[in-house]
C-alpha cells in the first residue's frame, strides 16, 4: 500500500500498487474525481542504467470478488458476492440503508458500516474500493483503522475487521 495525496481536492488515499492497472497514465479521485496522474515504472533496478530505484506495478486481474463473514459467537458464516456496482455493508436490521446486510447480534457494526465501490479498470477487470461509512465504530483493514476520507483497493486475503466480526475479501 502506497500512500497517494489528490493533487486537487488533497484527500489521502491509500492505493495497493499491485492492483493499478498496466498502460493507464492516471485514475479519477474517488472524492472530486479529478485525474490523478500514475507513472509505471521498471520491475529491476539492477538493470538500469539511469541510477534509478524503481519497481512496477502489476495490472489487476479481478473479474468479481467476494467477501466472506467468519463464523463466530455472534454471526454464522455468509459469502457475499461482489460485481460492478456500488455496496455499503452493514448489520441487517428493519431500518438500514445496506444493501449487503450481515445477519449477527454484534451491535458494534453500523447498520451502514462501509462501503465498497466495483469498477471496471482501463483492462476489463474490476477494482474494488473500501471506505468507512462515518461508522461509530470505525472499519479496521489489515489491522489499522480507515480514517475519514481514507479509500483503499482491496487485494486478495485482505481481512475486514467490524466490530467482533472479522471479514475476508477474496478475488
């Protein structure tokens, strides 16, 4: 994960280097949607002769994720399939504006907790976006908080943690 300022609108992103598609020059910023220029850069610094250090970063492959609820004392194992669209997560009740709702007694996790964007990439596959959704308990990824603001690409066996309930993700 690399750390990534808009230049226009200076939100900080979080961007998973390996999921930045092959041949594209910038991405839109997922909040003003202004261009966010990208260079691609070569995988062997030994083998250069400018005295650069660079690495490259690998196109995503994904064709649909999907996310998996870990069974435990207050929710059972559920799959939730991800295609091009837009998610937001939460814990079903009667009043939720989620439309991935997560059967479980944790009442620490949101009714609307996060959101999860799915677009195509320059390539035909599907990048997918996780963001909090001004939970009050906060989304942890890969054991650190998401921030207000915060958006990163997720990767495979990227784990999800609401509440006491721990979520994978899984191209």
């Amino acid at each position: 994960m690399i750390p990534v300022q808009c230049p226009h609108c200076k939100v900080g992103l979080k961007v998973d280097e390996h999921k930045i598609p092959e041949g594209i020059n910038s991405f839109k910023c997922p909040k003003c949607k202004g261009d966010i220029p990208v260079s691609f850069l070569e995988k062997k610094p030994e083998q250069r002769t400018d005295g650069r250090d660079t690495v490259i970063f690998q196109p995503s492959k994904t064709k649909g994720g999907k996310l998996t609820v870990f069974d435990n004392e207050y929710a059972k194992e559920q799959i939730f399939h991800l295609r091009e669209g837009h998610y937001v997560v939460g814990r079903k009740a009667s009043v939720s504006n989620a439309n991935i709702r997560i059967e479980t007694t944790d009442k620490l996790i949101s009714r609307n907790h996060f959101r999860i964007e799915v677009k195509k990439d320059s390539q035909g596959g599907l990048i997918h976006c996780l963001s909090d959704n001004q939970s009050k308990n906060k989304t942890m990824y890969n054991g650190k908080y998401l921030e207000e603001g915060d958006e990163v690409v997720l990767r495979d066996n990227d784990e999800i943690r609401i509440g006491h309930t721990l979520i994978r993700f899984n191209e």
